[in-house]
C-alpha cells in the first residue's frame, strides 16, 4: 500500500516585497547596533585592563595569564597658553622656575593666593605675588637675602624667595622642590 504524500511548498513570508525589504533593513540595522555596542563594551573592558604573563607553575598551579585592572596614575593637567600671551608677571615665574609644567603650577598657586597681584597682603601676613608668609620666613630671608617686608612687593625678589623656599620645601636643595608651604 502506497500512501500518497503531499509536499505542500512554504507559504511566502510576505508577498510584499516592499514589507520584505524593511523586515529585512530593520533586522540587519538590529546586527549593527547589537555588534556596535558588544565593541564598545569589549574596548571600554579593555582600556581598564591588561594581560601580564606569567610562569604556569610557581609552586603553585596558575593560569598561563593574568588579567589586573589598570590604574592610572594621577597627573596634573596643565593647559598650554603661548608664551607671549603670558602677563610679565607669569613669563617672570617661568623663568625662575625654568621648568614650564612647575612654573605653570607655581602660577596656578600665586593666582590663587595673590590674584597675581605684586602689593598683595593677607591676614595672616603673607606679603606679594607668591604670599611669602612673613612671619614664618623673616628670620630666614633676612639672614638670605637682607630682605626687609618691603622687599616682598617687588616681583623679582618675591619670586626669588619663593623659589629658595619651594627648593627647600622637599628637605633637599636639588630643584625639586614641593608646594607643600602653600
């Protein structure tokens, strides 16, 4: 006995081949997205991360690499400004300083304690553009210098005594100083 088996042929998903085309542009823009964000995610792991090998047996069995986040190290960012467009009193600092990544930082500090402002005095006695306190360093500078109070306004001096205080800030008179004092 002979059973009569009717292939029948799949129905057409659509008969529209306008519908057919969008079904289609809508799931292969789905793939770029999905393969777009897995990118991402995978390259921002990555940036955080690096593989460091090692020995597979250290006394003790291991895997062949490890994986150990990366931490970056903190860095003052200084934003470069041309020299000339620089006031008098910041080319002034530069050249003490020499170094251009400190003498921006020594800036950065001054204006923050004096605006940059040669007559400037605190309450609490700090004297010109880098607020030298005055009752902290007196005995010292004198000793130095032979500078008086006075002296502290005049930009050239003031930022000599900073230097000579900041290169001894550290414990060592070797140019690499700290802003500890400010």
């Amino acid at each position: 006995m002979q059973q009569n088996i009717k292939i029948r042929k799949p129905e057409k998903l659509h008969k529209d081949p306008v519908i057919l085309s969008a079904v289609i542009l809508l799931t292969l823009t789905l793939i770029i997205i999905g393969v777009a964000i897995t990118i991402k995610k995978i390259a921002d792991w990555g940036a955080g991360h690096q593989i460091i090998g090692q020995r597979v047996v250290d006394l003790k069995l291991q895997w062949p690499i490890r994986i150990e986040e990366i931490v970056p190290e903190k860095e003052i960012v200084i934003v470069n400004r041309p020299y000339e467009d620089l006031t008098t009193t910041e080319q002034k600092i530069i050249e003490v300083w020499k170094d251009y990544k400190t003498a921006m930082l020594a800036i950065s500090i001054f204006e923050c304690e004096s605006g940059l402002y040669p007559e400037a005095v605190s309450a609490t006695g700090d004297l010109g553009v880098a607020q030298i306190n005055w009752v902290t360093w007196k005995g010292k500078v004198e000793e130095e210098f032979g500078y008086s109070a006075i002296d502290m306004f005049d930009v050239d001096k003031n930022l000599e005594v900073a230097y000579w205080i900041w290169d001894r800030a550290d414990g060592t008179i070797d140019g690499k100083g700290s802003f500890e004092p400010w």
